[in-house]
C-alpha cells in the first residue's frame, strides 16, 4: 500500500510538470516586443521549432540527435518561473544564477528516473563543452535568426539589428550555412508557391 501511495504521488508531480511545460505556451518572447511586434511568438512556440532546427543540425553534423533536441526543449524551461526577459532586462540581474536556481527547484520535485537526466542534460548545455551542447545553442540562435528574418519580411524593419549581431555567435559550420542561405531568402514564400494563387 504504501508503494502504491509513493508511485501515485511521483505520478502527480510528474503531472505537474507537464502543467508547467504548458505555461510557456502563455509566456510571449519579450525580445520582440522591442521592435514593435506586439503578439509575439511564445516560449512554447520558440522551443518547438528550435527542436527541429536542433534535430536537424544533428543530421547535418552527424550527432546523435537525442540529446541535441532534449537540450533545445530544456533550454527555456526555466521561463516558466522567470518569464522570458530580452537582454535589455538582462543587464539589470544575474540571470544566469536565477536560470539555474529555478531549474534546479523545477527538477526536484521530480522522481530520479527523470531529474538525474533532465539535469545533466541542462547542465551539458549550459558547460558548452559537448558537440551536442553546441548544436543546441546554435539551434536557439539560428531559430532566433529565422524569427527575426520573417519579422522583418512582415514590416518589423528592427528586426534587422538582430540578423546582425547574432550570426556571429554561430559555432558549427551547418548552421552557418544553412543561416546564410536563409538570409537572402523569403522565408514566407514556401506558402505562397503551394497556395491556390499561384496556380
């Protein structure tokens, strides 16, 4: 009796989790606010593309694709508890130490079968010392620049600022080029070429 009580209580906090993973779909990436785009894309929006950008970085530079998607969607967790803060608002805290305390109080709740994982992982991504690390900070970041470049064909002329300085900070050779392409691209023309107009 007493096992069945434990595994119905781990349960439930495994439960709560899910309930915390969906608070990100309510939390808006603040960053663009800042060049006018009011209805912003959400964290949960953010971290969904950005595992497939991460899935397919991993195919490119021939990684095991694994742990590259569990770190893009593990990335941002934390915004359930901070909300997503642009990196004007960075310059005022620490937010790293804050990234890792409210991650660290998210995972413990957790049975080990999942918080020993779900922790090195986000401690993998944050050392930035494994291929795989790398590949899931560069999905984050090219995903960002993807963002930006749709913005800024829909009218959001800062959006321009972004495709600047962030390129920069691109580690592998496949999201270098695949960011490159991209950037003299119109991202939102794939629709359009399928679209019933265009026939």
């Amino acid at each position: 009796m007493v096992k069945h009580k434990k595994s119905k209580q781990e349960d439930k906090k495994i439960l709560n989790f899910f309930a915390e993973a969906g608070a990100l779909k309510q939390i808006k990436r603040s960053g663009w606010w800042l060049i006018g785009a009011k209805d912003a894309e959400s964290v949960a929006e953010h971290s969904f593309r950005c595992s497939i950008v991460g899935y397919v970085l991993a195919k490119m530079e021939k990684v095991a694709p694994y742990r590259v998607v569990m770190m893009t969607l593990l990335n941002d967790f934390h915004e359930a508890r901070l909300t997503d803060l642009h990196k004007l608002a960075q310059r005022y805290i620490n937010l790293g130490q804050a990234e890792i305390k409210a991650f660290n109080e998210q995972m413990k709740p957790l049975p080990p079968f999942l918080r020993q994982e779900l922790a090195g992982l986000h401690s993998e991504l944050r050392g930035q010392k494994t291929k795989a690390a790398i590949l899931a900070r560069d999905a984050d970041i090219l995903e960002c620049l993807v963002q930006a470049k749709e913005y800024h064909e829909q009218g959001f002329v800062q959006a321009a600022k972004l495709m600047e300085k962030a390129p920069k900070h691109l580690k592998s050779r496949s999201a270098r080029k695949l960011w490159e392409i991209a950037k003299n691209t119109e991202l939102n023309k794939w629709w359009f070429v399928l679209s019933e107009f265009n026939r």
